[in-house]
C-alpha cells in the first residue's frame, strides 16, 4: 500500500520526486534496480492520497494507445519483477489479457498497474496527500545553492539534493474562458470528479470545445452519463480524424530516436514536431471515431438529435447572462459570428506547451529566465547551483514529442539515474539484466 507521510516537520533526502505518476514511479524502479543506495534515499511525494493514472478523465471504456510492453520497465529491463506482464500474473489476470488479444490495456488497467508498482516499492518512499506548494534554493556554507527546500501542503518540508519533477504539464485554459464562473467550466483533468456533480436527469445543453481524444471522450461520456442533455461539440478543425498510426511514424516514438531528435537542427526538429502533431494530438482513436459517428447517424434516424457538432469555429468570447453561459462563435469559414447558449463548457484545450509554473519558478529562484534541460533531463544552471534538477514529461521541444507519454519512461528513467550517479562517484551502478550467452 502507498505509505502515508507520517507528520514529518522536516525531512532532509538525496532525491525527492514531486508526483507519483508514471514518469517518476518508473524512476523509482530504476532506482530500486540500478542504485539501490540512492533508492533508500528517495522520497516521491504525490498530492493525492492515492497513486491513479489520469485520474481527471479515467473512464472505465478508455484504453491506452500505446502497447502494454511500453510499461514502466520492459524496454530497460524485460527480467524486471515490475512489468506490466507479472501484474497481470501477480493479479490473476494473465489468462483474461491474452484471450483479449490486445496491446492496449484499458486505461483503468494501466491505473491499476501504476499502483500496485506504488504498493511494491520497497526502498523508495512514496508519501501520498503531500502536494508540493513551493520550492526555494538552500544554501551551503560556500554561499553555493546545494539543497533545494520543498514545502508541503501539510506544513511539512523535505530538503534534498537532486530533485526530479515529474508533476505533469499545466492545464490549457484559454483565457476567453476567464470570466465564467468556474463551476460553469471543467477542464478534462477535472472531468471525472467534477462531472458526478451534475444532476443525471437534468436536461443539461453542454459545450465540448476541441476535436481531439479527451475532448471527444468527454462529449461521448456526457452523452452517456446525461440521457436528457444536449452535447455539442466545436472545434477549430475541419472535422474529427483519426490519430495518425503509421508503423514508420511510429518508430519516431522509440527511446532510441531522441537522441536523433536531440542533436537535430532546429528547423528539423520543428518540421518533426509539425508532422507528428497527428500522431498524439489533434486525432482520435478510430473505434470511438466510429462510435461517434453512428451515434449521429442514429440521431438523425430517431430524430433525437442530441449530439451536435460544429466545425471550423472558435471562441471568441464566453460571458454569462441571465443564469445562462454565453459563448461568441467565431465562424472560420465566412468571417461571421453567431452566439451558443449552454449551461456548462467542458475544455478538451490540452495542457500548455511552456515549462510548468513551478519549474519557472525554481529557475527564476536561481536567476535563470530560460528553463532548458540536457540530454539526460539535467536542468542547465549556473556553477553556483550544486544541487540537481531534473525535469520528466516537459522537454517535448528538445527531445520529441514521446517526452510526455509512456513510451520513454523505462528508458529516460535509465539515463537519469546514470546522471544522478556521475553526479556522486561514491555511488555505483549495479547491472541488473543477466543476459544468457
Ligand atoms: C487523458 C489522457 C490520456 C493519456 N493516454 C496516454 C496513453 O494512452 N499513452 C501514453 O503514452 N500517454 C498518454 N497520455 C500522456 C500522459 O502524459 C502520460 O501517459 C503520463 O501520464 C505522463 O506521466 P507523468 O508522470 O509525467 O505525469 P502525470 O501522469 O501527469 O503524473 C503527474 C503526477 O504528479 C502529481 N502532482 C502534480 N503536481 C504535484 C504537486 N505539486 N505535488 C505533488 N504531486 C503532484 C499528480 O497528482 C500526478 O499523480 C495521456 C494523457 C492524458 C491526459
């Protein structure tokens, strides 16, 4: 089980991880394996009480797009006791997953495995209901940066010398959106728990905004979940497509490939990121691309005519009025505006794409105004700063667009650990992968 934090004043550590999320729970593992000294000397701190992958849009039909072998360890160690495949075994599961026949698990399964990894941590610390409110500089008696000081939302704090954030990119929130009430506005990594909220019968007229995955996840629970309401969806594109899943542009998702993507020039890396935009973030999967277009059709048949969907238009203003919200649709396609009543919105907007708050924040705590990394996710600081930052999820410009999903971590979570220990010569790596002759 994830171990509660005791009520810890002051906690000093070699590493602390600030989120229990994949990126860092697949850097826990690498630790327990690869250094275990540094291992016992690791805290990761997540704000929840409990260890849930996505929880904000964890719907029970969702499932991964990516393959069950890009868990948190395989492509590292494929004899780990942590692979998503002894889960399976561990849990009884394994006979059920195979007659599946599928690569990828619903998404509620992956949850399910990033938290027994959580329970089966042994030297590694997770302590959970601990958000990180702030990070400051500590300073050594050389006037040198050598700890950074994290503040909990308990009151507590945890000094360490290396810190790894792998907190997630911040929600996109277009700022159109800033007068409305917030009880009027959910954003997809609020979905879940705030959409229970709602009255089931009620005769709700509900606003997606977006044309991607978790923008049509949304449209199509609410649909679902709300028999009486009115679902509309606008996007900016020309229609709903699907994701792009060439197995050529699929090898661009390999660990191997960001070193390619890292040393690239930057006209190269910029046409990259623009070709596979598709591949991750303006399509969906074909089977809900399905599902909703036959729920249309259906529609029109039984003339029920609940889910609606308007194309090529943007928001250009959202205000309330008279109990009601209000948005101005901006219409692509001739120039003209025209205005939509709903009662809620709900953002498929996506996260934004510049370093998250609190890592701007840390930098500028050290004067440093441009966040960038090295290739072995070292955040670049000057001479003065001794102690380590490293940064998971959020260097999509330098080392491709696999830097936020699960396809990098076993491997990412190698390259840091092998950094952490450059770092400190008086610990060694151990090789754990015997490979028979
Ligand atoms: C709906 C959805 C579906 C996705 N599906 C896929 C998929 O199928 N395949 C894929 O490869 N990728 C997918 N992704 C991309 C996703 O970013 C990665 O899969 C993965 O979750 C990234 O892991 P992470 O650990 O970097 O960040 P996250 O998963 O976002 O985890 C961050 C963790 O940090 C915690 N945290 C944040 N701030 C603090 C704080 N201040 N203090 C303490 N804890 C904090 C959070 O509670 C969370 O537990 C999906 C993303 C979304 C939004």
């Amino acid at each position: 089980m994830t171990r509660m934090a005791n009520t810890l004043d002051r906690q000093e550590v070699e590493v602390l991880a600030i989120g229990a999320g994949p990126a860092n729970l697949a850097l826990g593992v690498a630790l327990e394996e690869l250094a275990p000294d540094i291992a016992r000397e690791t805290v990761i701190v997540e704000q929840h009480d409990t260890v849930v992958w996505q929880r904000g849009l964890l719907l029970p039909w969702s499932q991964s797009q990516v393959s069950f072998l890009k868990d948190l360890v395989t492509l590292r160690n494929p004899q780990s006791k942590f692979s998503f495949v002894n889960f399976l075994h561990a849990t009884n599961r394994l006979d059920d997953f195979i007659n599946l026949g599928s690569f990828t698990p619903y998404r509620m399964e992956i949850s399910d495995y990033l938290s027994w990894v959580a329970r089966n941590l042994s030297d590694v610390q997770i302590q959970s209901g601990r958000k990180c409110i702030g990070i400051e500089p500590g300073y050594g008696s050389d006037g040198e940066v050598s700890e950074w000081v994290v503040r909990l939302s308990d009151g507590g704090e945890i000094a360490c010398r290396n810190l790894i954030f792998g907190g997630g990119r911040d929600p996109h929130i277009p700022s159109e959106f800033a007068r409305l009430p917030r009880e009027r506005l959910i954003h997809s990594t609020e979905f879940s728990s705030r959409i229970i909220g709602l009255d089931r019968a009620a005769e709700h007229r509900i606003v997606v905004l977006g044309g991607a995955q978790s923008a049509a996840e949304m449209l199509w629970a609410s649909h679902q979940e709300f028999p009486n309401a009115q679902c509309t969806m606008v996007m900016r594109s020309i229609g709903l497509n699907c994701y792009e899943n060439s197995k050529f542009t699929n090898q661009l998702f390999f660990p191997s490939f960001v070193d390619e993507f890292h040393a690239a020039l930057p006209e190269a890396r910029d046409q990259l990121l623009r070709e596979m935009h598709r591949t991750n973030y303006s399509g969906l999967n074909p089977a809900l691309l399905d599902v909703l277009y036959r729920q249309m059709y259906l529609d029109k048949l039984t003339g029920a005519d609940r889910l609606k969907m308007i194309t090529m238009s943007e928001i250009a203003d959202a205000r309330m009025s008279d109990g009601e919200v209000v948005l101005t649709l901006l219409d692509r396609k001739n120039g003209g505006s025209e205005e939509l009543r709903c009662d809620m919105v709900l953002l498929g907007t996506g996260f934004n794409r510049e370093m998250p708050k609190a890592v701007r924040d840390l930098a500028a705590s050290v004067s440093v105004d441009e966040v960038s990394v090295s290739r072995s996710y070292r955040m670049n600081l000057p001479p003065s700063v001794r102690a380590g930052c490293y940064l998971q999820g959020v260097n999509e410009a330098t080392h491709g667009i696999a830097d936020s999903l699960l396809s990098l971590l076993a491997v990412r979570s190698e390259e840091i650990v092998r950094d952490l220990l450059a770092h400190q010569p008086s610990h060694q790596l151990v090789a754990t992968v015997p490979v028979p002759s």
